[in-house]
C-alpha cells in the first residue's frame, strides 16, 4: 500500500494547500505503482511542532501493521519540524521497510549518504520552525507592550510579586483573592445611587468588612482606592475618559481590551484628590482587573459630583468672579464663606466691597450665592451655546450645499473648456474661430477661479462652525479652569441690581 500524507501548517497562513500537497505526491508514483492500493492521509490546520494528529497517527498504525510499502509527502518537515521526532520516525519507516519519498527533496533513505541529507535538511527545518517561533514570540511580545509596574506602594487587593518582563526585572501585581474580593463589594456598593463615601464607610464598619492587616476604611481612604485605574479593566472608556482628562496615555488604544489594569504615573504639582492628571500618564499593565469599565466609570463620576460639591464649600472663589459687579456702587462684588448653618453647611455668597470695605454702598437686598448664580449663568451659557451650535448646524448645512453647488458649477465649466478645445481640434485653427475661442477660455477659466475662491473661503468657514459646535459640547463635561475660562470671553459683567436681580451682559 502507498500513502501519500499531506498537513496545512497553521504556523504560515498562506501555506499550500493539502489538495495541492497531494497533487505533487501523486506526480512522485511510478508508472508500475499504478495498480496498487493508495491511501491518503491529512492533517488540515495543525503544527509540525508535535506529532499527535489524526491522520499522522492512522498512517502510523498502517505502517506498523507492516502494511505500508512507501509513504510519500509534498516536503520532509509535514511529517515533523522537530528533528528527534523526524529520526525516531524514519527509523520506524526503516524497520517496517517503508520506502519513504519527499516531492520537494530529492534522497534515498536506503544510503547513509541519504541519511545525511535528511539530518541536514531537518536541522534547517527545526531551525525555521525555531524562527517562526521567536517571529510568534516577538509579535505577542509586541502586542502586549503593556507596562512594567511603575513603582509605588502596594495598592490594596493587590500583592508585588517579582517578575520578569521583556527581559527587565519588575514586579508584577497578583491579586490576593480576599483583599481582591472586598475591593470588588467596595465599588458595587458604591456604585449605588444612594451611596456615599460615608456611608460606604458606615456601612464596612457594621459589616466587620475591615481592610486585612490594616488599620480601618476611612473615607480618605476609600475615595483613594475608588479613584485608581488598577482596579479596572480597562477598555476603550476608560482610555477615552483619561484622554478627555488630558492624561497622557503611553500604551496604544489597541491593548485597551477590557482585561488589564492601569497605573497613573508621573509627577503632579496638583494634589492627588484633584481631577487633574495633564501631567500625568497612563500605561496599561500586565494584571488582569477587578472590575468592569461601567461600574468603574459609575464610580468616578459620583466622586467627581461629591469633589464639586467640596470644592465649592472649600473653595471660597467662584469662576464668575471678576465679572460680578454691585449696579448699584459699581464695585465687584466678591466670594466670602457665611456662616455655618444647623445642618454645619457653609455657604458662599457675593459680596459688595462698596459694601464691606468702603462702607458707601447698602449692597443688595437678600443674600447672592455664589452657587445660585453659579447654576444660573452655567445654564444661561450652556444655552447661548446651544443657539450657537444650532446657528452652526445650520450654516454648516448652508456652506455644505453652497460648496456642493460651486463643485457642480466648476464641474460644468471645466466641460465647456473641454469641449471648445474639442471644437477647435476638429474645426480647424482660422484665425476668427481662435479669436472667439481665446475669449471664450479666458472668461471660463476667470470664472473658475472666482469660483475656487469662495469655494475656499466657505471651507474655513466650515472649520470655524466646527469649532464652535464642539464648544457647546465640552462646555457640559468643563471643570472649574474650563468654566471660568469661557466664562471670561462670553461674559460682559452681571450686574447685581439692589433688588438683588441680575442682569448679565453678554460679549456675544
Ligand atoms: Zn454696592
């Protein structure tokens, strides 16, 4: 009986196919072999890098029945790309008088110069296989270019373990399975509506949920632990989140694959409890995260919600301020802290300094604070914007179908050009005829021009509509910085009337 056996290689995607394979073993019968009984064996899809494959495995029983007079292949390295395999086969072959046949290497096994060869010849295959393999290696390797632990204390959840990463010494972080799971409870619960930090804290107290081997969960404590990318698996929401804070992000969006934690890393000349990280960086690294993007988001969003709220208790100035003026004395009107309520609230409110430091002016009737007006004029702006971005949409539209018209006018010009040329080539050149002619192409080629230019001109019109278009969008998701920067070009004054109305004069 002769075989002819045939395996795709999954190492090579463009890899002949076993059809093919089986084409060239058959060109290797001899005429007298055509009578005799052939069976063909294939492996679709599999590695030389082992031998445990159906086919492979089926030929062999044949073989070592003692039915098998010659086993022919397409290439030597389809029967194995491991060489001690390849010799411990071709020694069965020898044993069981199987005459074997490559269609790509011409040798005689029977010759121990043959032998040779095939020795040669499999060293080159095992060493091509070894290539593949470092190519695979290097790939992945550069797949998963995520990052090395940037250093830092050990974040809770988590413990250092030593590793080695693209042949550098690091550490690598492993999850401790019960510190990990109480992190995971930590932002389910507070992912919760209803749920703040104090009573998250309240909340781990009454439960006996303490930090292992530390001392208990403050609220410092938790909303540190909420704000860290370690803990999530990061996909493209969470880099689009840290890009829209300005974050650098070192590792490419690619990786962002919704496994893996992250660390923020680099220096900041802001406190940690702020929200801005534009001198910070991102980097993907190699332990896969506690939890998913959705909550994490969920999470950051109520902490930012609470840090505003803070903020605006802490902080005494407002971002209007500057632009706040007593109608009545024309001084500025200032931020100051009232004093704490029953409920220990402290409220901002503006302040004529006609008032406090002049002692011209009563002031207002009633109390103006800073976060009423705050809200009022953030609403008033993003409105005003809203307009803008309507205005924008629609001029947007109006330059998109003018640009369209010009398009299809030049279209038609550049035709008549064409066709007096057409006209000319066939008429003949009389002196008359070219005359007109030139007039003619003079006056088309003046009118295409004009053309070009609004063409242009309406082009950067576009691009200014768009930029106000994105303004109205980021004045929804702006901070502080942002806010009072926009609110210094878009606002005049507002006016405090005594009445305690308000009036805002608008740059617009
Ligand atoms: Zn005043």
């Amino acid at each position: 009986m002769i075989v002819l056996y045939a395996r795709k290689s999954v190492e090579r995607e463009n890899s002949i196919s076993c059809e093919t394979q089986i084409e060239y073993c058959k060109m290797m019968m001899k005429p007298e072999e055509r009578g005799e009984k052939v069976e063909i064996f294939v492996d679709n899809g599999f590695s030389g890098g082992n031998i445990n494959r159906d086919g492979f495995q089926n030929m062999m029983k044949l073989v070592r029945q003692g039915k098998v007079s010659k086993v022919i292949v397409y290439k030597l390295d389809r029967i194995s790309r491991s060489l001690s395999d390849f010799m411990n086969i071709l020694q069965e072959f020898k044993e069981h008088k199987v005459e074997f046949v490559s269609s790509q290497e011409s040798f005689d096994t029977s010759s121990p110069y043959g032998e040779l060869i095939v020795k040669i010849l499999m060293v080159f295959a095992e060493f091509e296989r070894t290539s593949i393999i470092n190519r695979v290696t290097q790939a992945y390797a550069h797949r998963s270019e995520m990052g090395f632990y940037m250093g830092g204390r050990r974040p809770y959840g988590f413990e250092l373990v030593p590793a080695i990463i693209h042949n550098v010494k690091t550490k690598k972080l492993n999850p401790i399975p019960a510190e990990a799971e109480q992190v995971r409870y930590i932002f389910e619960v507070y992912a919760q509506e209803t749920m703040s930090l104090r009573r998250l804290q309240d909340l781990l107290i009454a439960e006996g949920k303490q930090p292992v081997n530390e001392s208990h969960w403050t609220t410092a404590k938790l909303s540190t632990l909420l704000r860290n990318p370690i803990y999530v698996r990061a996909d493209s929401d969470i880099y689009d989140y840290y890009d829209r804070h300005g974050t650098q992000i070192t590792t490419d969006l690619s990786l962002f694959t919704g496994e893996y934690g992250a660390q923020l890393y680099g220096h900041t000349k802001h406190d940690s409890a702020n929200s801005d990280w534009s001198d910070m960086k991102l980097v993907l690294l190699t332990h896969p995260g506690l939890v998913g993007s959705d909550i994490w988001l969920k999470c950051q969003r109520k902490l930012e919600k609470n840090r505003q709220i803070t903020n605006s208790y802490s902080n005494p100035t407002s971002w209007l301020a500057g632009k706040v003026i007593c109608e009545q004395c024309g001084h500025t009107m200032t931020t100051i802290k009232g004093k704490p309520t029953q409920s220990g609230e402290v409220r901002r409110y503006f302040n004529c300094t006609g008032k406090s430091h002049k002692k011209i002016c009563p002031g207002p009737q009633g109390s103006v604070y800073a976060e009423d007006l705050e809200n009022m004029v953030d609403e008033c702006i993003a409105e005003k914007l809203a307009d803008l971005k309507q205005t924008g949409h629609h001029s947007r539209n109006v330059e998109r179908g003018e640009i369209n018209d010009l398009k299809l006018k030049i279209k038609a010009i550049e035709q008549q050009e064409k066709q007096l040329l057409d006209t000319m080539l066939t008429g003949g050149f009389n002196d008359a005829l070219l005359t007109i002619a030139n007039q003619k192409a003079t006056q088309l080629k003046q009118d295409r021009l004009t053309l070009y230019a609004r063409m242009e001109e309406l082009s950067s019109r576009k691009e200014e509509t768009d930029v106000v278009i994105n303004l109205a969008n980021s004045w929804q998701t702006a901070d502080y910085q942002r806010k009072k920067a926009v609110a210094m070009i878009v606002i005049h004054k507002i006016l405090i009337r005594k009445d305690g109305s308000i009036q805002i004069i608008w740059n617009l």
